[in-house]
C-alpha cells in the first residue's frame, strides 16, 4: 500500500543500536570461516542466530562476537552495518561500542579499534549519507570492576564522535546504582548517559536508573508504564526512552506489538524515540519497525515527525551535527 511505502521511505534517526548486535549472521559466520573458529550452537539450520530466552540470546551474542577480532574487523562490520542503516532511510545513528570486546577494557587497544570504526564510519557517510556517533558501554553481568577501565576508555576519548556512555547487558543481575563510580567518571569527561532499563525488570529499576545513574536516556525503559506516577515523572522530566519494539516482542516482553505500551507512554507525554537494538537477531529493520507501528497503532506521518524530531533533540551529538539532519 502507497501510505506504508511512503512511511518506510521517511527519513530515520537511530539512536539504539549495538555494532556487535548488528552484525548479519553471514558476516559472523564469513568472519569464523576465514579464522577457521568454530561457533557452536550460535546458527540455526536456515542460518539465522538462534537462541532460546534472554540469557541465551546474551550467550550468543557474546559467542558470534567472538569472531571479531581485530580493528579491521570492526571496520568492515561498521561498513555491513550503515549499508542497512542507509537502505532503511536511516540518515543519524548512535552505535553501542563496548571496549570490553574491543581489546578487553585495554586503552591503547581501544584507541585502535575506535580508530578503525571512525574511519569506516566517515567513508559511509561520504558515500551513503548516513552519519553515526558512538556510545562506549559497560556490560552489566560482567559486573562494575569491569565497567571502570570501560569507563576510562570513555573518558579518554570523549569528544564529538564518542559523545555517550551507557550500560547494557543483563538487568537481572546487580543494581544500577552499583556503576554509579563507572557514570560519574563519563559523565566528568563530558559524556552524555544512557543506560538499560526496564526491559527486564519494572519500573523500579526505571526509577533507579533516573536517581542513581542521572541518566538522561533510557535503553528501553518501557516497563515504567507499570506505574502511571513513574510515567508522568519521566514526562515532567522529558527522560527520553531508547524503545525498540520488535526486539521487546522477539524477547518476550510482549506477546505481541499490539500489547507494547509505545504508544501509550507517547499518548501520556513521555518521549518516546523507535530503534532496531540488534536487527538480525530478532529479524526486524527501521522500516520493518516503522511499518509495524503504523499497521498496529494507526501512526501517520504526523506521528513519526514528531519522533523524528524527538529522536534529533535526544541524540548526543553536537549542535552543527543536529542542524544538518532538519
Ligand atoms: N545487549 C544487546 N542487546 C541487549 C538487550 N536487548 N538488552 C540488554 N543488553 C543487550
Ligand atoms: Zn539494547
């Protein structure tokens, strides 16, 4: 139909979306083949990631990321991934890049893959028009020893390209506040904060991620319309939700889009941005995204305007950089 087409078409602001995440299942399985690794478990039979819960996706997540290994090979993920990016009419984009996988939490090492990424993400933008900022985060379940070197790489190349710091991982392990040292440095450097929560947990752990890491973005944070005072605070305070409805649904927190409360916490006056969080994985696209809310919540063009210009006023990057997205 001519009004989906059109919707598919418009012109997208991404500002949730893990590289590692990102990465179609080919390119992994290409990358283990040229280093004769053997990924175990991590494909199904058509060749798609297959996993079972939450927990089991995160195993696999970190098992098909095993098979980047150098800078170079960021490089080209970053390449794969604007490629898509591009096709979906996405013209801005914030990455998750965790130091943790790009030279173990190591600074020097760090430095190179940043260094690889930015160029390949410079090129795309020359030649495909899409612009991308990174995010440096911490990982949750690996605990908040780990998260302070991250953090260090953070601040130490906190700048007009790496313009976040945030935290993403299992919700069901540890607490928010116990990263608040791993924030404070980042948010020191100048950085800009985001963190996951309410995905897994309720809105409580919302609440948390306001008052203990002062955040100003939530990754997700859907699960805070559990609590309708909660809501009109995240309102008040215009906290903006990172929300990714086809990841939510493929991982069970919905049974279906239709019961995701996206357009509630919109109707209620949250702001509300729409992201892909790991495409390949729960096979979805911005556009395929796009189309989704508006089959399901009857969203037009009005509608994707305003989250267009919700999502340019939430990105972390400089002002030069938002004027030339309107
Ligand atoms: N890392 C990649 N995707 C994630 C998700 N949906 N929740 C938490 N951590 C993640
Ligand atoms: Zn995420």
């Amino acid at each position: 139909e001519e009004r989906i087409a059109a919707i598919r078409a418009l012109p997208k602001v991404e500002l949730h979306l893990h590289i590692e995440g990102a990465a179609p299942p080919g390119f992994i399985r290409g990358l283990a083949q040229e280093k004769s690794l053997r990924l175990d478990g991590v494909f199904a039979p058509d060749g798609s990631y297959a996993y079972t819960d939450f927990v089991h996706f995160l195993q696999i997540y970190e098992a098909a990321t095993s098979a980047l290994r150098s800078p170079e090979d960021y490089a080209r993920l970053t390449t794969a991934v604007l490629e898509e990016s591009a096709a979906n009419g996405v013209i801005y984009s914030e990455c998750f890049l965790s130091p943790d996988f790009c030279g173990g939490g190591d600074l020097g090492a760090w430095r190179e893959y940043l260094h690889a990424i930015r160029e390949a993400a410079d090129a795309a933008e020359r030649s495909m028009g899409v612009t991308l900022r990174g995010i440096v985060t911490c990982i949750r379940h690996f605990g908040p020893e780990r998260a302070k070197p991250v953090a260090l790489c953070a601040a130490e190349t906190a700048g007009d390209w790496i313009v976040g710091f945030g935290m993403g991982g299992d919700e069901n392990k540890g607490r928010q506040k116990d990263f608040a040292y791993s924030f404070d440095m980042a948010r020191e450097a100048g950085l800009r904060l985001t963190t996951h929560a309410g995905e897994w947990r309720g809105p409580g752990e919302v609440a948390d991620a306001v008052n203990d890491l002062r955040v100003e973005r939530i990754g997700h944070g859907v699960r805070a319309a559990e609590d309708l005072a909660l809501v009109d605070r995240l309102a008040e305070d215009g906290v903006v939700l990172e929300v990714c409805p086809g990841s939510n649904v493929t991982l069970g927190v919905y049974p279906k889009l239709g019961a995701h409360p996206i357009d509630k916490l919109r109707e209620r006056g949250v702001k509300v941005t729409v992201s892909t969080d790991d495409p390949p994985f729960f096979h979805t696209s911005m556009a395929d995204e796009y189309e989704a809310l508006a089959k399901t919540f009857g969203w037009d063009e009005e509608v994707f305007d305003e989250i267009a210009r919700t999502s340019v006023e939430a990105a972390f990057c400089d002002a030069d950089t938002k004027a030339a997205l309107l």
